[in-house]
C-alpha cells in the first residue's frame, strides 16, 4: 500500500479534544464537562480557523445513552456534527474514549462488545453520511489502566482480567465496525493506539521483549495475525484465555484502513532492578524480578528513540496508511511547540522515505484536566493545548498560530523552536544513566553543561533583583535562549544604552525587571523613581517598538487607591496613593501609548524561594528563631508566588500576548492571615504572628486598604495555598541540601 510520491495526498491537519470518560469507582469523569466544551459549541468555528481538515469526535456511548438506546439522547452530537459539515470538516467519530461503557456494562461484561455494536449502528443510521470512526480508542493503554494496574472501573489487577479487557474490547472494535459498514459498506477504521518502546538492563531484557511485542496486538488482533507463531499467543494461553477467543479473530479480521498512532515522551519506558536508584513510586515487578519501570528518557544516556523511529517500525510491520492521531504534551508552551514541530517534522522524514502518513492530528486542542493523575482524583489541575481555557473564552495560544502555518505549508518560526525539547537536551536525565539498554557507571547526570544554543535571545534587564534573577533561572530550565543584562550593560532610562544593547543582542523580545522597589524611600527619591519606573519602560518602549521587539514590563498594585470591595481588574482606573505607584501608573500609560504590542503585568506582594529577604521567608526565619512577627492586619493584598509568576509570564510573552494583565495566585488575605497561613504550612506556630494597624507599622508611603488583583482575561495562577504549600517544600529542600553541603565542608 506504499502511495508514490506523485499519487499520495498531501499531509493532512486533524483535531481533537481529550474527551475521556473514566469511571472511577462510581463516580465519572467526562472530560468535555471538564473542559467545558460540551456546552461550547461555537469551538468548532475556533478549530476551523487552525486549518484542520478532519476532528476526531467523541459520539461517546456513555454520554448519549447511559440508560439504554432507546432513551438515547443524540442532540449534542446532531448539532455538532451538521456544524463540521457546514464548515467542511471531516468528522472522525469515536465511541468509547478510555471508558467502560454505560453503568449497565463494563470493559469485562460479555455484554459489552454487543452493547457497542448496537450503538455504533445506530450511530450509523442516524449518521449515514460519517465515514470514519474510531470505536474505541487505545484498546491496550484502557485495558491496562483498567484491568491490569486497577486505575480506572472495572479496577482489576489481573493478568486473566487484562486480556479479558483487551479482547472485549478489540472484539467490539470488530462488530461495531460491522454494523457500521452495513449502513457505510465504505465506512474506515481509524483505529488508535500508543505506540512506544520499552528499553532494560541485560537482566530484564525478557521483560522489555514481552512489552514490545504487546505494544502491537490490538492491531495484531484486529488485522488477523494472533495465531499460533505469535509472540503473544503462548502469554495468552498461558494466563487462561480459551483458544477459541483468539481464532475468533482470525475467522473475523477487521485491518484498520488507518493505523492511528499517538505517541507521548514518556510512552517509552526503561526497567532496572536497581530499583535503589529510583523513587518508590515507580518499583514494581513481574513475579520474577523486582524492577523499576521509570521513563526512558530520564535514564539514557542515547536519549529516546522518538516519533521517526517509531513511525517506521510500525510502516515496516503493517504497510498500511497511518496518521498521528495524538500529538500533545503535558508542559511548557515553547516546548509543546517543540514537540509538535519535532513530530510534523519526523513525519515529513518518514513520508520522504516511502511510508503513508496521512496526517498529524493537534490534541488536545483545549487541553486537560487531572491527566497528571490519570484522572483518579478531581484535583482541578489543567494543563493547556492550542487553547487555554482559563480566561472567559477559549484563548488561542503560540500552537495556534503554529498549527495555521503548519496547515498552510509553512514552517514555524517562533524563537523558542531555536533549542531542542527538553527530551533532547542533557538536562533531562535524572537518574543514573544507562547506554544501549546496559547500566553504564560513566554516563551523564542532570548536572551536565548545556549544549551550544543558536538563535536571537530574550533580553532580562534587571540582574542584580529578584525578579530578574528569577527570569534567568526558569528561562534555563525551560532552554529559553536569554541573556541576563546588569544595569552597567543597559540603563533602560538612557535612549543610547538601550539602542546598543538591541543593536548587540538582536533579541526577539525583552523582559524588563528592573526598576525603583523601595516603596517608603521613593516618598524622598521621586526624581530617581519616576526615571527607573515611568521613563525607563517608556524608552525601552520606544525603542523595541522601533524595531520590532518584543517588551514584557511590570506593574503594581499599587496603582490603585484601596476602594472597590472586590478584586481590582484591568479595566479598573488607576489612583495611585503614593509616588511609587505613580511611577507606575505613568509607566503603563507610556508604554502601551508607545508600543501596543507590549505586554504589562501588574502583581503584588512576590514571594519566591530563591529570595531571603522576602515577606514569607523573613516571618518564617523570624519564627523559626523563637521571636513573635508583627504583620499588618488592616492591609488586604493578593500575594504572588514568583516562579508561577514567572512562568505564566513567559507563556503570555510566547504566545505574543499584550496589553494590561493581572497576574496573582488567586486569593485575597491580610499581610496577618498570610504570615499565619505560611507559618502553619512550614509547622511553626502562627500564634507568634501578631497583627498590627498599618499606620503603627512606621510605613512612610500611603497605600491602599485593599489591593487584591483579579481578572477579567485570565486567572492564569494557582491558588495562593497551593502556592504557599510549594513554597514551603521548595525552601526546605534548599535548606536540607545547604545544611549538607555545610556538614561536608566542615
């Protein structure tokens, strides 16, 4: 089925949103209640403007007929696929998507496969016109999580069970596809799976054989190859299933017309029985030996073997049409943008070389709640896709604007693409390391130098504060190509310092933390405030939109006078008490009025680990040493955590957002309430936290009663628990290692 080159379509741009419905115990989570598309149905116009040209469709069993067919309710879905017909979408409609079917069944019911096949041809005949379907998605990976680990309903951990889920289920995938076809006789099978690679010491290379070859049997199974000579027919057998359940597959063989690959960073996995070397959460074992089973990419020291590779393996098997149908990760935005360009990339290769590769599918175009737990527990914790759902509407993110290129043949230019993933750099090893599948003592670890880096930098004004240090620090994390500036190298209120420093670095944009911070002291030093935080920003303003240039710039909450009642937003006019906030009040103006493209955070009251002197690490230090605290009870802010900061900062600059945001971590106390919060995280004793009025405080500044930020673009911060419980955990590690290093100097 290899499609020459001058017959073979051109690659194809598909959609999807994460629309699982696990059951955990007895309680479900649907994923487009979660991500509140199931009641956007104006989402679809936002993906048609991407440039897709199929979406893969969740038509799910559980939700339109949980209590039988014959109470279906089938108006979400008319809807929403006569909306892709009008905008010229090729649905590719799913059915069950990690799920177990209506309460009434489950994924080891004998009722489950004709359960399907009867939906699926009524979804057939009320749908003539759908030509593609996926009727389970990733049967091996739900039937693993489900029936083998016991994360998702039926909650089994048996080796009988498993296979038991897998049949069923791949034995649905057969009879729906029956019934579709005979209302569709040319009806395709879109049929999904993750596709990894599993990797060992020499000790447990059995182990990693067995796993690769599992990888294949849900389209092994489904293309008829499950027979005697197959490496999984003995495991089979051997665990109880009756022979006839397997020849029954190959009396009904279903190949899939495309083989859907979806394909993670941590689909590859590396075991060792040195299980030592590895957190307790990732020892298991097989009965034989005891082993990690950890990712592969943070152990060797080659690297993963990534999407080309696995591509390939899976043309070279099957020689049959393919599409990515999942490409996402879980992470920061640049390098989700890595990711994507690496997998469009590799498919490119691998279509040059002769393979068919119809698409590479966008997923999940809305992201996805609590999949860093599997979805075992409601934590609320979203990670975004080419949209992000924390503002009033979806927003489109740096993905966006790549997939529109992708889509219309050109190649992404972002600066961020100028350094590999993370999976590719020498950073991501965190354990000893291995090479060739064998443990090697001389292999790198996580302390490693950083490859040469290319590319035009963020520019970070600000070195010898907070801030600015703070940027430098998460840009390397992230492999943000940067350069961070002392005031000797760029006086941002001096036009001719500036325009060297454009003129040296050539950066793509410019972050400027820097600036006048001593509230109190600007009362008696106007002149030097206003030049570092009103006429700094405006020149720098100026000059970047000169040329071009990307400027991140930061404002207070104390550009306001203390009197709404409820969280101040962007919107809010200024009326700053004292000069401090003037200062920056004149800054925002000036800079938007320069340069609209600039993007203007106001935030409030930081707080980070990397900084002593901060209001959280001086009550704790002030604490820990025995003495009471004195914090102001009558002033209400919305303290910031700066690493959240931080990183919601550069995700807004990479996505080249601009205007006024507000960024806090969401929640409102006094400078009292927050000492005692943080004292109580750390387990000291917030009683020693006394509160006092403002004005007995010796403040020489005026400032506002009430200074809480909210937002009418984004809440795009954590909670300030959550923050403060991060912040904690972050200090104490820092102090273990300090007082070990201390111990061994001595």
């Amino acid at each position: 089925m290899n499609a020459s080159s001058h017959t073979r379509p051109p690659l194809e741009l598909w959609g999807g949103v994460e629309c699982s419905v696990t059951r955990i115990g007895d309680r479900h989570c649907d994923q487009m209640e979660c991500t509140g598309h199931a009641q956007r149905p104006g989402d679809l116009d936002l993906f048609s403007k991407l440039g897709i040209r199929a979406f893969r469709l969740g038509v799910l069993w559980e939700r339109v007929a949980p209590d039988g067919l014959h109470r279906a309710n089938w108006s979400w879905s008319d809807d929403r696929l006569q909306r892709m017909q009008a905008l010229g979408i090729r649905p590719i409609v799913g059915l069950v998507h990690h799920g177990s079917g209506p309460p009434s069944t489950n994924l080891l019911e004998s009722s489950f496969a004709e359960g399907l096949a009867q939906f699926a041809g009524a979804a057939a005949r009320r749908y003539p016109w759908v030509d593609a379907y996926t009727p389970i998605n990733e049967p091996l990976t739900t039937a693993r999580f489900s029936a083998l680990y016991g994360h998702w309903y039926p909650h089994d951990r048996d080796a009988l069970r498993f296979a038991h889920a897998l049949l069923n289920q791949c034995r649905a995938v057969v009879m729906a596809m029956a019934a579709v076809r005979q209302v569709n006789p040319t009806a395709q099978l879109v049929q999904t799976e993750d596709l990894g690679k599993t990797f060992s010491t020499p000790l447990l290379a059995y182990q990693a054989h067995f796993e690769n070859e599992r990888r294949w049997i849900t389209w092994d199974l489904l293309c008829g190859r499950v027979d005697h000579q197959h490496p999984m027919w003995g495991f089979l057998r051997w665990v109880g299933v009756e022979e006839h359940q397997l020849t029954w597959f190959l009396d009904h063989p279903c190949p899939p017309d495309i083989l859907g690959i979806n394909h993670y960073v941590t689909s590859e996995r590396f075991l060792d029985e040195r299980a030592e070397h590895y957190p307790s959460g990732t020892h298991g074992g097989n009965g034989r030996h005891a082993y990690a089973d950890v990712e592969a990419v943070r152990v060797r020291a080659t690297g993963p073997t990534g999407p080309a590779i696995l591509l390939q393996e899976a043309w070279q098997r099957y020689q049959r049409p393919m599409a990515v149908t999942e490409v996402h990760l879980g992470c920061t935005r640049e390098e989700q943008l890595r990711w994507l360009v690496e997998v469009w990339n590799a498919v490119r290769s691998r279509r040059a070389a002769g393979a068919d590769i119809r698409a590479v599918t966008a997923w999940s175009l809305l992201g996805a709640f609590d999949w860093d737990s599997l979805m075992t527990c409601r934590a609320g914790r979203y990670e975004p896709g080419v949209f992000d759902l924390r503002s009033a509407w979806p927003r489109p993110t740096a993905l966006a604007s790549a997939l529109r290129d992708l889509a219309a043949g050109r190649h992404p230019d972002h600066p961020a693409l100028a350094t590999p993933g993370w999976w590719r750099r020498p950073e991501r090893l965190l354990y000893p390391s291995a090479r060739a599948g064998a443990p090697s003592a001389d292999a790198g670890t996580r302390h490693r130098s950083r490859p040469q880096r290319r590319g035009r930098p963020l520019l970070i004004v600000g070195a010898a504060g907070t801030l600015g240090r703070a940027f430098a620090r998460i840009c390397a994390q992230r492999g943000l190509v940067h350069r961070l500036l002392p005031r000797r190298d760029l006086d941002i209120a001096d036009p001719v310092s500036v325009a060297a420093a454009l003129a040296a670095y050539r950066p793509w944009a410019v972050i400027n933390a820097a600036g006048f911070v001593r509230v109190d002291a600007a009362e008696h030093e106007s002149e030097a405030c206003h030049r570092a935080n009103a006429e700094g920003p405006a020149v720098l303003a100026a000059a970047c939109a000169a040329r071009h240039v990307g400027l991140l710039t930061f404002s207070s909450d104390l550009v306001f006078d203390g009197r709404r009642e409820r969280p101040y937003r962007e919107s809010d006019p200024t009326a700053p008490l004292c000069v401090y906030g003037r200062s920056k009040a004149a800054a925002e103006r000036r800079v938007l009025r320069t340069h609209p493209a600039a993007l203007v955070i106001r935030t409030s009251a930081f707080f980070g680990p990397w900084d002593r002197q901060n209001f959280v690490a001086v009550a704790l230090g002030t604490l820990a040493a025995g003495r009471p605290f004195v914090a102001a009870n009558d002033v209400i802010v919305s303290p910031t955590y700066v690493p959240d900061l931080v990183h919601a900062s550069l995700d807004l600059l990479i996505d080249r957002e601009h205007g006024l945001w507000h960024l806090a971590n969401t929640g409102a106390l006094s400078w009292l309430d927050f000492a005692r919060s943080a004292a109580a995280v750390a387990g000291l004793d917030g009683a020693r936290v006394e509160g006092s009025p403002t004005h007995a405080l010796g403040f020489t500044a005026p400032r506002p009663r009430y200074s809480a930020l909210g937002s009418e673009r984004a809440l795009l911060l954590p909670p300030l628990e959550d923050a403060i419980r991060r912040y904690c955990r972050e200090c104490e590690v820092r102090w273990q290692d300090e007082r070990s290093v201390a111990y061994v100097s001595a």
